[in-house]
C-alpha cells in the first residue's frame, strides 16, 4: 500500500471542503434592521396614531421622555449586542453595547417609575389588565420582523455565545416595539406605562429567548 502523496493529499481534502459563507459587516448588518424597523415602525403608526399629546408629553426630563430615551438604549445596544457577537473580532463592540442596554434598563425602569410615579401625585394606579395585555401584545408582535432579521444575521455568522445573542436580539427587538407602542398608546395611567411600557422588554425577553434559541439551534446546529 503506497503513502499518499503530500499534494494528493491537500487536493482530497480541499475537494471535502464547504464553501464558507461570508460574514456580512457589522454595519450592514445594523443599518438592515434599522431600515426593517422603520418600514414596520411606518405602518404601525399609520394604523395606530401617534398619542393626541404627544407634543405635550415631549418635555425635558419629563417621565415620558426618560422612557423613551431609555427603551432607545434598550434597542440599540440589544440589537448590536445580538448583531456584535456573531462577528469574529467584536467582542468589545459587544460589550459595550450590552453596558449601554443595561444602562436603559436602569434609565426606563427606574428612573422612568420614579418620575411618572412622581408626575402622577395621588393619581389612581387601577387600570384594565385587559390594556396592559394589549400594549405588551404589540411591542412582541411589532418585535418580530427585526428579532427574525437579526437571528438570519446571527445565523449566518459565529456566534461565540448564542444564548446571549439571543437573548440581546430578543431584548434590544421587544424594545423597538415598545418604543412605537409608547408614542403611539393614549393611556396615561402610571401602573401602564411602567409594566407595558418601560417594562416590555424585560417580558418580552422572558417570552421569546427560548423560542428563538431553539429556532437558532434547529437552523445552526449550535
């Protein structure tokens, strides 16, 4: 039995080898959601309005506004966070993304309660569940088009922590959502706008992550 030959050899095993799939740029990736967002964000407002007082509601360092500013942070270092840990070479991207995420998390949920809870003096907190439902309901589904364009990125590249991937597009996804539902919803009861509101994210996560974990496995494998 002869010993194969050094260049048969790599002519073999090159013959067994899979093409391998470019990674899209981190940019493009991002500028893809956003542009995704937009068009949904669009035709969401057209059917929903913008809230009567909006205008009134847009004050400095108002409730509305520390939201608003929060769910902002949410979205985007979620989304890049999602986006950063699929690309080789961007793990502080990563990390710096998920830092400004979490710091939305504090500015929306907390600062947020503090100050509408504040604004609202002795205002009742009894609301209808049946609203808050709704609003929690929407920011999910206006969450799916982006969660699925950023998971088809995430898919497509290597993500060195797939749960955390998941996790950032399910939360960073949910507060885009939210962000719409929040200049778009009437409701000016407190208790509302902290748990649909400033809070939906963190419940959407919990209600996403692990379906979108097992739809990134069964496409990936990993």
């Amino acid at each position: 039995m002869s010993r194969e030959g050094t260049s048969e050899l790599v002519e073999r095993l090159s013959q067994e080898l899979r093409p391998v799939r470019r990674i899209p740029r981190l940019r493009q990736a991002a500028g893809g959601v956003a542009l995704l967002w937009l068009g949904v964000g669009a035709l969401a407002l057209a059917l929903r309005g913008l809230r009567p007082d909006l205008l009134q509601q847009l004050q400095p360092a108002s409730a509305f506004v520390v939201i608003l500013m929060g769910l902002g942070l949410i979205a985007v270092g979620g989304v890049v966070a999602a986006l950063a840990t699929s690309v080789p070479g961007r793990e502080g991207a990563a990390r710096v993304s998920l830092g400004l995420g979490l710091g939305g998390v504090m500015l929306a949920a907390l600062m947020g309660a503090i100050l509408i809870l504040r604004e609202a003096g002795p205002a009742p907190l009894a609301c209808p569940f049946e609203n808050d439902l709704a609003c929690f309901t929407v920011a999910c589904l206006l969450a799916l088009p982006p969660a699925l364009g950023i998971l088809a990125f995430v898919s497509r590249g290597a993500p060195y922590r797939p749960l955390i991937a998941v996790l950032a597009a399910a939360t960073g996804a949910v507060a885009l959502g939210a962000l719409l539902v929040h200049v778009s919803c009437p409701e000016s009861n407190p208790r509302h706008i902290i748990l649909s509101h400033a809070l939906a994210p963190l419940g959407g996560a919990l209600l996403l992550t692990l379906p979108f974990r097992a739809a990134l496995k069964r496409v990936t494998g990993i």
